[in-house]
C-alpha cells in the first residue's frame, strides 16, 4: 500500500492554531482508494473538553494525533500507519464504518466465541 496523495478539507494555511485544531485528510493509495480520516493535536482534545465541560473524550471512531497540523507531520503519521501491510491505517479508517468489520452484531459474535474459548480453557486447567 502506498500512498498517492493527501488533500485537506481545507487549505492549512487558513488554520488559525495549528497546535490546537483537527482537519478531515483524504488520502487516495495508488489503487484510486480514498481514505478519510481526522487529524488532530493534543491541546485540541483539551479545548474540547474545556468547551463541553467535560473530563474526557466521549467515545468515537479514533483520530490521528499530530503535535501541530503541518504537511510533514501529517504525512509522517499518515505513513507510520502504514507498517505491517497498512494494519492500523485500514483499522482506522474501518472503524469509522458502522458496517462491515466493526458491525455490532458481528463483534458480539466474536466476543462470545473468544468467552466460549476461554471457558474451555479454564476448564481444562
């Protein structure tokens, strides 16, 4: 997997903190698939739990974490999820989908086989 291209939802250069944002990064690999993702900076989790009055994040789809929104530091992230045949990069993308690999109905199933798995386990010992 390699990549082709990185576009933005918007031009970074109309980013007004790029210590404290997030931007939506399209990739396209060389077989013409385009991946979205989020790409943030830690101080942007801060401001948005200062803004809901809140102590965490509430649960979603991960993000890419970056330290400031440059194309470099973009790009390297982006690239580092490509080890291992592009593992985490399909996984995070893939969990943004409420269907296909993270379908609920499906991972109950896999949580209960890995229940059964363990019972037997426990049960031979």
């Amino acid at each position: 997997m390699n990549i082709k291209s990185i576009r933005y939802a918007e031009p970074l250069s109309e980013i007004k903190d790029i210590e404290n944002d997030n931007i939506d990064v399209f990739v396209e690999d060389d077989k013409g698939m385009v991946y979205t993702f989020v790409v943030t900076t830690p101080k942007n989790y801060y401001w948005y739990m200062d803004k809901e009055g809140l102590d965490f994040i509430p649960a979603s789809p991960p993000d890419i974490i970056v330290r400031s929104l440059t194309e470099d530091n973009i790009r390297k992230a982006i690239e580092s999820y490509l080890d291992e045949n592009g593992y985490w990069f399909k996984v995070y993308y893939l969990s943004g989908e409420r269907t296909g690999a993270f379908d609920i109905n499906q991972m109950n199933q896999m949580i209960d086989e890995i229940k059964r798995n363990n019972m037997e386990i426990l049960n031979d010992a």
